[in-house]
C-alpha cells in the first residue's frame, strides 16, 4: 500500500500527530510498515491456537481478606499537601 500525502495527513490528524519535518520521509516510513503487515498475512497460521499469555506461569490471586492497614496519620505523613484525610492534588482537566 502506498502511503501518500493526503492519506498521511488524515491519518496524523485522526491520531493527534504533529509531523515535522519531511512528510515523504515519513510516508516512505509508514509505506515500509504497513508493507510488512501485508507480509504476516501472507503466514499460514492455520492450528494455531490464540495466544492469551506470553509465558506459562500463571497470575495467582491472593485471597481478599482484611488485614493490617497503614494507619491514615502515617500514610498523609510525608504527603506534599494534604487536608488530614485525603491527598490534596492539583487538578488535571484535558484540553481538546
């Protein structure tokens, strides 16, 4: 698939992007990518069974049970802002 200007500033655009510099650098970069991609589909992988985890160990849960808590004096002791029960952060909103 070849990869040109208008298809490269849709796709920035859709993905937040800010390309600078040289757009067919860039084009013939993603050009490369998308060319492997085409490449894996070509591999047979017929019997092959999804991979849920990347190793064979699995993830043991610990059973949930109350215990032994920080006491809440101790844990705001070293806190940067606090109100006596919370830690006080700085507000984030997004902007769009």
């Amino acid at each position: 698939m070849q990869v040109d200007k208008e298809l490269l500033l849709k796709v920035a655009k859709l993905a937040k992007l800010k390309i600078e510099g040289d757009e067919d650098q860039v084009s013939a970069d993603l050009t490369k990518v998308l060319s492997w991609m085409e490449k894996l589909k070509e591999v047979d992988t017929d019997g092959v069974e999804p991979l849920v985890y990347l190793s064979i160990e699995q993830s043991v849960a610990r059973q949930d049970k109350v215990g032994v808590h920080l006491d809440r004096a101790l844990a705001l002791g070293n806190a940067p802002d606090a109100d006596g029960k919370y830690f006080l952060v700085p507000k984030v909103i997004p902007q769009d």
